[in-house]
C-alpha cells in the first residue's frame, strides 16, 4: 500500500466532470512529476487532495496512510501532514506574514510554539531561502512579486514540515534565479519523511528537481508514465499525439 492512494478519481467543478479516472501512488521519500497541457486537469487534482470545497469528488478512493480524504476538511488534511502550494497564491491583506504563519504552524502543530522557539526557526528557514527579514512586517502576499509569493509558499512548507507536499505551478512566473532558489528550497525538504507531488507543463523546474516518477495528464486522465525520461521527451516532442490516447482510453 502506497502512502498516497488515488483510484479512479473522478471530480466535478460546476457540474463539469474534470477528472475522468485518475490514478496515482506516491510514497514518502519520492518525488513524482504530473505533467500536461493546460486545462488538463493537473490542477483540479492538486485542490481535489487539499480539500478545496468548490472541487467535489464523485467516484474512486484518495488515501493518505490509509485514511480516507474524501470526506475530510482541509484543515483536518493539514493535520494529516497535507500540503498544497498554491499556483496563484492569494493576497491577504492585513494579516501579517508572521501571524499567519504562527497560526498556521500551531493549528498543525495542535499546540502553542512558544515565540521564541517559533521566531527562530522562521529566520532560520527565511535565512536559508534568501527571504530579507523585513518581510516580518508585511502582508501575507500583499505587493509580493511572483517570486517572492513562490518562496513564500516553499517558506511555509520548510515551516509547517509536512509529510506530501503538493506544489501546482510552483514554477510559474518564476525567472531563472527564483526558480534556482525555491528548487534549491524543494530539494532542502526532501527526505524520507516528505512525498512531493510537482505539477507542471513545463520541464524546466525538473532541472533541478529530479523526480523518480513522470506522469502526463491529458483530458482528466493519465494518458503516459514513466521515469525521468519522460519529461525529456516531452520537452523534445511536446504534448502531441497525447489528445489521440486520451481519447482511445
């Protein structure tokens, strides 16, 4: 048994079937890439495991260490060790970067960090991801630029240490060096404790982050698999003649 299990998952939004039968395992310690054009439904997957309310499951099954997911919250996910970062990560004004993320990693925690033990790891891991410490003082994403909401995001995973870490575009809108710095982030995390879940249409995040298992999404469904391999060939051929096997599945 995997530590992540999805079977035949099938997911409606507005009514709309977007997954069609989707199925993938993912164990800690493994980094597996979900590859596909956009409006594939990479997405859809990533907020189906978080728990999003507006994304409803309608067929199959979704594990973590055999617990069922279906019917739970997604506060109640984070508690299990589920992360999601988000692709477009929202502004929140007013709420300071501190607070949020204090909050944050008590709820996860399911008791009160001291201050002191809290602000320390926060420079710590801000440190580590090149994060300037006036930040403290900031909104949660408000005035942030691409990059800085993507290490924010990565900031807090490194903070909260889950055990499955979703990252939906974590890539996107990144320039080279934002893009070095939060994979270099990603690959800090990684460890026997952690499975990562990258999604992406493009190969260029695997650069840095070598996953062990690529899978490419097409139409609601898993049309290929394969190893590293795979994005190699994908960013040689692109997405062509997949349309064809989506259909025939």
């Amino acid at each position: 048994m995997a530590d992540l299990e999805i079977r035949d998952l099938t997911v409606e939004v507005d009514d709309n079937e977007i997954l069609k039968g989707v199925t993938i395992d993912l164990d800690q310690g493994r980094t597996i890439a979900l590859m596909g054009p956009n409006g594939s439904g990479k997405s859809t997957l990533a907020y189906a495991i978080a728990g999003h309310p507006a994304y409803t499951v309608t067929g199959g099954t979704m594990t973590w260490k055999g617990t069922d997911l279906t019917d739970l919250t997604p506060d109640e996910r984070a508690r299990l060790g589920v992360f999601l970062a988000m692709q477009y990560p929202v502004e929140v004004p007013g709420v300071s970067l501190t607070n949020f993320l204090r909050t944050a990693l008590n709820a996860v925690s399911e008791e009160d960090v001291p201050i002191r033990e809290f602000m320390q790891r926060l420079k710590s891991e801000m440190a580590e991801l090149g994060v300037d410490e006036s930040f403290l003082q900031r909104s949660v994403n408000e005035g942030f630029s691409g990059g800085e909401k993507k290490r924010f995001e990565i900031l807090q995973a490194a903070l909260l240490r889950p055990q499955l870490a979703v990252l939906d575009e974590t890539d996107s809108g990144l320039d080279v060096d934002a893009l070095k710095t939060v994979s270099e982030g990603v690959n800090r995390l990684q460890g026997p404790d952690l499975g990562v879940l990258i999604i992406t249409h493009y190969t260029r995040i695997l650069r840095y982050i070598r996953p062990d298992e690529v899978h490419v999404m097409f139409a609601g469904r898993i049309v290929a698999s394969g190893g590293p391999e795979l994005a190699d060939e994908l960013e040689a051929k692109g997405y062509e003649g997949y349309d064809q096997v989506s259909a025939n599945a």
